[in-house]
C-alpha cells in the first residue's frame, strides 16, 4: 500500500499523479476503518483528501504554512505527517487530539476548535513573516460555513487592504459545479493568473490614463466595461471587491485540476482566494448521503453505516428540544436562535414544527445574542440555544446588548461541563466564572431531567432580565419527562440528602456524585448531607447563613473552573458576611485546559468523583472527633 510509504510530507513528492490518485482511495478506506471504532468528524475529512494531498505535495511544511480553520478538516493532513499510526487512539484519553494541536507536531502550526479564526491568524503570520525578511508561503484553509462568521469577514477586510501575499482555500462543500459553468471559471482563472496578462493590462491602463483630455474618460469607461464583464461571468466578484484575486470554482476531488490551479495561484502577487467544490463524505455513501449525521459521530458499522448508540435515557440536549416545543406549543411569544448548530442543540424536530420561529444564523455568535436582545426588546421570548464554550464568543454582546438593558433573553447552554472526546477546545468549563460577575444575570443547573423542564418553565416565567439554565453533554439520570414543568422560586436550593457532618453545595450532575460520596459515607456512620445548588446566581443565602450557625464543613462541588466559579462565590458571600472560622472547600476545576477522553477520565483527572469526595471528608474525621 502507498499509505504505508508515507510518514512525512516530503514522501509525496515523489509519487506520481496516477500514485496520488491511489493513495486518495486509501487514505478514505483507512478513516472509514479507524473512525467506525473511535468516532470523530467523518466526512468533513472524507472532503479535504485530495485537498489537502494537494497542499502538502506542492508546498512545504512546516516551512510554508498551512493554517486549517476548525480542526475538524484536518485528519488527512495528520495521517500525511507522520501521525496515522496513533489513529487508534484519537479523541482517546492522552490519545491523539480531534483537533489541530501545536504541542502534537510541527506542522501543527495553528490550532483551533473554533471556527472562522484562520483568516486572523494567517494575517499575523504573513505580516510577520514580511518583517523577519522570510519567504515562506501562507496558506488558510477555511470551509464555506465558517466563512459566515465575522471574524472572517474582518480579517478579509483587513488583507485585501493590506494586499499580503496569502493564499485562501474556501473550501466550499454546499454547491455543485455545472460543467459548462465550471469549465468558464477554469478558463478565466487562467487567464487572470497569467502574467503576461495582468502585465498587459496594466499596460493598457497606463496607456489609457496618459492619453492628453480623453484620456481618463476612456480609462474610466474601460474600467465600467471591465467591471460589468467582471460582473456578469464571475461569482467570485465580491473576494475581487475586496482586494482578491480570485481563482475557481475548481473541482475539489480532481487531483491534477486542483494542482494546478494552486500553481497559479503561485503566480499571483497579493492576496488570492482559490474556490474548491467539495462533496462532504466523498466515498462513503451513508456520510454522503447524510453529511449533517455524518459530520461528528461515534462508533458506527463501517459496513451497513449503522450508527451505533448508547442505551438509557435520553440526553439533556433531546429533553431540552422536546421541552422548548411543549413551551412553543403553549406561547408564541417563544423563539429558538442558534449559531449554526440546529442538529447539535436539539432543534431540528422544533425547526419542522415551527420553521418560523426556528432562526439559524450560521456561525455569528455575535450576531445571535444581539439579535435575541432585538427580539425581547419588541416583547418575544428569544431562547438561545448554544454551546458553552461557543457562548465564549459572544461574551461583548451578553453584557453590553442583553444585560446591561436587562433584557429578558433566555440562555439554553449546552455541552457545560466537561465534553468528553472533543477536548480542551469546547469543554463548558467557563460560563459560570464569566456569566456570574455579570449584573441582572440569573444562572441556574438541573440535577436531573426534570429539573431541566422546570428551569425551562421558570425562564419562561421570568420576565425581570437575562436567565439561563446550563445542562451537560451526557444521559439524564432517568427522571420523569412526562410531568407539567412547574417554575421553581428563583434563588431557591434543596437538600437531597440530610446529615450534620458536612455539607456538599453540588450543581449539576455533581449532586449524583455528591449522593454516591454520601451512601458511602453512611455505611461508616458519618452523615453527609447533600445539597442541590441549582441557583449558582443568586445564591440561595438564607441557606448559607443557616449552615453558618451549625459551623459544619462545607463542600462545594462543580464541573467548572475554580476561579471565579460557584465554589469562589460561596467564599465570597461569607466574606461579605464577615463569616469566620468555617471549612470552605471548593471542588471543581484547577487552573489548566483538561484534554480530551472520557467525561469519567476527566472527572477523575481532577478530582470530582464519589472516592475523592469520601476521602476528603474522612480527612476531617480527626477534627470533628477532637472538636466533639
């Protein structure tokens, strides 16, 4: 097999187009192999590979840099620099990352888990390349979706002024190439390229302008007749507004095409932007004909393209959308807004059901949270359905446009807390830290499913600001579903478990573990009550004041970071209070990215598990026995 010859970039450099052509086959046949036993994004690769063969047989990494947005597209371009033999361990516990990782290999030389960032960071790195006095190519891959996010759009602004020499790959897999149409563009890119051309037609310009009186009119007129054929033929005139040049559409599954279109890219001075097609899932039929399912999955039948699941019940994200609809059902008033990601957040069954009141906005966090404050300022009830650490993004607009008008958006916060396989990049550690310093802002965290519906019902209710509700990316504990939510008094805990040695203050899915630590605690007569916080803010205070007069320790249990998080709020309140001499510990997240695994092997790494919990409290054994 040619796949087995390759362990560097440089070995491609010897094959030949037919070899190339090959190893395209078999690099499919091996994702399809390894991916149907550790999961991962499918065909998104499926539709880079003779891409990204492309890119690494013509230019030279790490040298030249190839700067991939998203990792998601990127593991063709691992298998083809040294890595295809830690494919059985991807998105496995200190296995090989899902995503680009600058610590995993040179040619590594941008990571990101998030998408519409590579346009930036080529910029920086072509700019910094002209003042070191370098040569290198800059090459930015970026997909059609993640062209929709402003971030791109800022950096595409800010090149073509520039006119840096950086070559951009949209790689476009949403349109098919009509041949006669194609063959047009692949005419006229070679044209454009050539320089003899462009030289000629600065030429003429030139020649134009100098002309004495007549000169500039039929310079100007030349140039309306030039934009008017500009646009009429070419679909690529808006990059060409912008200061590129811009080469394609070209077939992205045709090798030699492909190929030299990107040498004629070489030939351009400035910024070009080169439009390959794609097809997501090219060469599996189930991820073709499905690329949505397709596009990040677990363990399936390589065979029968059988998708394999986990038995139990179901998932936070379906109990959210079947919710939301019951919510919608009942009031009109309620919208669903979601950057990109209907399918992920739950909400394809809402969209069917309520196209109108179903609103993507593509990959524009920004853009989402803002439009929500437009929606509730006119008197709807904007639910925006995002992942944690996508709500990142859009941090500017959560304080300045939601809360600081105090505008009542509801946040469905998905994927908080530890993610599992997709790693440091999207882990939702970091919301309660960032969203509880914010004024008028209300936080809140199911223990179970039903608590879910019922904080959904109390969003609903509420109409005094901001309030979101955070749920993780795992199965329910198998509570009911079927009840009629009911809104739960805002800023209200609950005790789950009662007991006077300690108290563990748990959010979330921690209350399971919490109530694990407690049942085996009993069993050596030490009581450990329980506590479901599911207010991280406000908190509920009149239950910390009393756990203050019975001076037992305190536990504080979350699956986000230490700083600035639930357990620091805590601490903070009792400093507030000049509240002296108790045993406040938090538990959650210390200060570093937790990788990719399992959600249990992250919980472990740090520490928020039912056998780490026992043992702290059992090492307050000697205290309380000293104190009684």
């Amino acid at each position: 097999m040619l796949l087995e010859q390759i362990n560097r970039p440089a070995d491609l450099k010897r094959l030949s187009l037919t070899e190339l052509e090959e190893l395209a086959g078999e690099i499919r046949q091996f994702l399809i192999e390894k991916l149907s036993v550790t999961g991962g994004h499918l065909a998104p690769n499926l539709g880079v590979v003779e891409l990204t063969i492309a890119l690494h047989t013509l230019f030279h990494s790490p040298y030249d840099k190839l700067i991939f947005d998203v990792g998601h597209q990127a593991y063709v371009h691992k298998i083809l620099t040294g890595r295809k033999d830690q494919f059985d361990t991807l998105r496995k516990y200190k296995g090989l990352c899902g995503f680009i990782k600058r610590s995993e290999s040179e040619h590594d030389v941008w990571e990101a888990g998030h998408s519409s960032t590579s346009l930036s960071a080529a910029m920086g790195m072509a700019m910094a390349r002209d003042l070191k006095g370098e040569h290198n190519k800059v090459i930015a891959i970026i997909g059609d979706g993640a062209l929709t996010g402003g971030m791109a759009l800022e950096a595409m602004n800010h090149i073509g002024h520039e006119k840096k020499n950086i070559t951009v790959i949209l790689n476009d897999n949403e349109m098919s190439i009509a041949p006669n149409v194609g063959a047009l563009h692949n005419y006229l890119s070679k044209i454009r390229s050539d320089r003899h051309y462009l030289k000629a037609k600065e030429e003429v310009e030139h020649f134009l302008k100098k002309i004495p009186a007549i000169g500039g009119t039929l310079a100007k007129t030349a140039e309306k007749l030039k934009d008017s054929l500009k646009y009429f033929v070419l679909n690529g005139v808006w990059f060409e507004e912008l200061g590129f040049t811009y080469i394609g559409p070209v077939d992205g599954h045709n090798l030699q095409v492909l190929m030299e279109t990107l040498k004629q890219a070489e030939k351009v001075a400035g910024p070009v932007l080169v439009h390959v097609v794609t097809t997501k899932g090219k060469g599996y039929k189930p991820a073709e004909n499905d690329s949505h399912t397709w596009h990040g999955l677990g363990p399936y039948k390589m065979e029968s393209g059988q998708v394999l699941k986990s038995s139990g019940p179901p998932m936070y994200t379906q109990v959210f959308g079947d919710t939301l609809i019951e919510l919608a059902e009942k009031d009109p008033r309620v919208v669903a807004i979601t950057p990109a990601m209907p399918g992920g957040s739950g909400l394809m069954k809402f969209a069917q059901q309520f196209p109108d009141r179903m609103i993507d906005v593509g990959i524009a966090e920004q853009h989402a949270a803002t439009l929500c404050a437009g929606m509730a300022s006119e008197g709807l009830k904007p639910v925006f359905a995002v992942y944690s650490t996508f709500l990142q993004r859009a941090y500017d607009q959560v304080v300045h446009d939601i809360c600081r008008p105090k505008l009542n958006v509801t946040f469905a916060i998905d994927r908080a807390g530890f993610v599992g396989p997709d790693g440091e990049t999207h882990q939702g550690v970091y919301d309660i830290s960032f969203l509880r310093s914010i004024p008028n802002m209300v936080l809140m965290m199911p223990k179970d499913e039903k608590e879910l519906r019922d904080m959904m019902q109390t969003a609903l209710e509420y109409n005094d600001g901001p309030i979101a509700y955070r749920y993780p990316r795992i199965n329910g504990t198998g509570a009911s579903t079927t009840d009629v939510p009911k809104a739960i008094p805002i800023g209200t805990w609950e005790t789950v478990c009662d007991g006077d040695y300690a108290a563990v203050l748990a959010v979330g899915p921690m209350v399971q573990i919490a109530e694990e630590a407690a049942s085996q605690l009993a069993q050596e007569g030490i009581k450990l009550r329980v506590v479901n916080a599911r207010f991280v803010k406000p908190m509920d205070e009149a239950y910390l004041l009393q756990l203050a007069t019975e001076s037992i320790p305190i536990f504080t249990m979350e699956e986000g970071s230490i700083q600035g998080g639930f357990g620091s709020a805590v601490l903070e309140f009792y400093a507030e209070k000049r509240v002296y001499g108790l045993h406040v510990q938090p538990m959650g997240i210390q200060d570093y990215f937790v990788e990719h695994g399992s959600v249990p092997q992250q919980r472990e790494e740090v520490g928020l598990t039912a056998l780490n919990l026992v043992a702290e409290v059992k090492k307050l054994v000697p205290r309380k026995a000293q104190r009684a």
